[in-house]
C-alpha cells in the first residue's frame, strides 16, 4: 500500500535489489566481517545475492550478528516468560527502553528461538539519518517514527503510524514491538509515556480499550547487568535536572547506538508479561473518561514491567552507595562492587556529586520502584 510508503520496511520483493544496493558498502563489510569473521567476503556476498526475504535475511545475518555481540559484549542472555505466548499469533509488546538497537533485536531472537512471531520494530527517523542505516532498517522490518515536526504534521504522522500498527497486527499477522515512551529510559524510571497509548489508539476502528484487548498487549521488561551507555547519558540527565534545554552533539545517537552495541554489559535478561486482557477489561468496565482509562493502562503496563524487571548486583550496589547504607548487602559480593565502584571511578567526575548521583540513581532507581511492589 503505497500510503505507508514513507515508513514501511521493505517488502520482500524489494530485498533482494536492497541487499546488492549496500553489499559494497564499507559498514556492510564490516558488519559482515564480525558477523563471519572465518568466512572469505565472497561467501557473505554469494548467500547476500540468494536473499529474498526480510526473514532470510535476519534469521541467516543478523540473528548471527546478534550472537556474536552477545558472545563478544555480554556474559549471556536470559528469558522468562516466552512459554506463554502462541505460535502464529502477533502481539504488541510495548517495552521499557534501555538500548537503541539491542533491546528490539534480542527480543526478535528470543521470539525466533520460541518459535514464534517476530517484530515490526519502531525506530526514530533521527537514528537512520545515514543512508547505509536507513536501508538497514528497512531490511530488518523497522518502521520509522517521524520526528520534529509541526504540531499538525506531526498529529497526522502519529495516525498514519496508528493505523499502519493496525494493520501489522489485525491484518498481516504480524507482531510489534514500540517503547513505553519516546527515547530511551536515561534515569531507570521506566514509565509508560500515555501519548503513545493514545497514538496507538489513533489506529482503533472501535473504543480504545476494546482495540488493545483485541491486538493482545504485552508488556516487555529488559535489564542490562550494566548499561554500555551509562555515562553517555549523563549530559542529558544533568540538563535535565537544571531545566535546560538539552541539544545533542553532531553524531550523538550514531556513537550511542555503536556504543550500546560494542560495550560492555554482563548478563542481559528479557522477561514477556502477561497479555492484559484481565486489567483491560477491568479499566473497560469502570465507565471511565478515556483519558482516565488511558492512565489506567498505562500504569498497568508499568506494574507489569517494573515488577518483573530482573534486578542484577550493580542495582542493589547503586542503592545502597546512594543511600549510604549495606540493606542489599546480601545481594552483591565484594568483588562485584568494587568493578561497580571501579567503573564509576573511571566513568564520572567524581568530584562531582551531582554526577555521581545521577549516575547511581539510573542504577538503583529500579529497586527503588520494585520495592512499592514488596518483592525486595
């Protein structure tokens, strides 16, 4: 349909043409390169050329180049959840959001290890400025969300993605995979944002409550042991907490995304919850406002995703050099805070104790928040 055009992923007719397009490309090669790192470039590019399909093309490329990350970056990843969902039956999974790329791209491997449907993925148009990346995406079914623009461009933008969403999931079968909220979690609060449950409202034919009930809602909860772009974020958080205004640098969201990519995380874990159906229609038969109701499912979905958050050592070592106390004491060794106390030595000014603030809230605020729930 040539209305989505603007923001579609390829269809696979178009891979094949897409893939000759960038196999030249420098980043391909390299991305290539790690992926297959015993493997001549002739073999990369002869099984590149015999791609014809979106699927193909992760599940023989990316789907390795995600494991090589993993084996490279990471002490492993860990699922829960997973069991639950049916084969050949999409959901919307709405998530916490820590990782530009990473976060969506585990997801769609667990998905593919359960046997299950994969993920059109939402992406910022401001993270695919570069024409390699643009079709990169394309390629790995991400649609784009357009930015910074007028209020009314903007409000037709947010319905034509509304209902390309819906169709993803009423028509084509296919799952979805947006975050809670615009951007990436800087301070671990994960909140969802209601702006996004109303954009995806746009795309109901009916009620809002009773289009989410219909499209099975899933709240996604992922935690790195420690977050490769910690101290990439601290900028923002400053500005911030002064009121400013915050203007990212030139390249910023490029050398974030590569950050979060090649840095250091220690252990990963994905948790799906359950689908909302009993809290939906618990919010439906209130007779509620919408916005109300709106509100409603949104801290819904946080329950969901702050209560089974996977809590590591580095957030109960953050908490308790925050507040100055030995409560989670019992949660971390000796040897795992002083790598904690080490990294923030080399990370953050710790002259500054604003700096180190910020920094050890984005850690420890996830305990704080489970705590309300009573399961630390």
């Amino acid at each position: 349909m040539q209305k989505f055009d603007a923001i579609r992923p390829f269809y696979d007719a178009e891979v094949n043409e897409a893939l000759q397009k960038i196999s030249g490309h420098p980043m391909m090669k390299a991305l290539m390169n790690f992926t297959f790192p015993d493997s001549p470039d002739e073999v990369w590019r002869d099984q590149l050329a015999r791609t014809h399909s979106i699927r193909d093309f992760q599940c023989n490329f990316i789907y390795k180049s995600v494991m090589q990350v993993l084996s490279k970056t990471s002490e492993g990843l860990s699922t829960s959840g997973f069991e639950k969902l049916q084969p050949n039956t999409s959901y919307l999974f709405i998530s916490n959001h820590r990782d530009i790329i990473l976060d969506t791209s585990l997801l769609n491997c667990s998905l593919f290890d359960h046997g299950l449907v994969m993920t059109a993925s939402a992406i910022g148009d401001n993270l695919v400025k570069k024409a390699f990346l643009h079709t990169l995406s394309r390629l790995n079914r991400n649609f784009l969300v357009l930015r910074g623009l007028p209020p009314r461009e903007l409000l037709q933008a947010s319905k034509l993605m509304a209902e390309y969403i819906a169709q993803l999931l009423l028509r084509e079968n296919r799952s979805v995979w947006i975050a809670q909220r615009e951007g990436r979690t800087k301070d671990g609060n994960d909140a969802t944002h209601p702006g996004v449950l109303k954009m995806l409202a746009m795309g109901a034919e009916g009620d809002a409550m009773s289009y989410f009930r219909t499209v099975r809602l899933v709240p996604v909860s992922i935690s790195y042991e420690y977050d490769p772009t910690d101290a990439l974020k601290m900028p923002q958080l400053k500005a911030e907490a002064n009121n400013e205004i915050y203007i990212k640098e030139k390249n910023e969201d490029f050398l974030t995304l590569m950050s979060g990519i090649m840095g250091q995380k220690k252990r990963i874990h994905i948790h799906v919850g359950d689908v909302l159906d009993a809290e939906i229609e618990r919010i439906a038969a209130g007779n509620e406002h919408s916005n109300t109701q709106i509100q409603s499912l949104a801290q819904a979905i946080d329950d969901s995703i702050r209560a089974s958050y996977k809590l590591w050592p580095t957030n109960f070592i953050a908490y308790d050099l925050l507040h100055k106390t030995d409560r989670f004491a019992d949660r971390y060794n000796e040897k795992e805070k002083s790598l904690f106390e080490r990294r923030l030595e080399i990370r953050i000014d710790e002259e500054n104790p604003d700096d180190v603030g910020h920094f050890l809230a984005m850690y420890a605020n996830p305990v704080i928040n489970q705590m309300k729930y009573g399961d630390v």
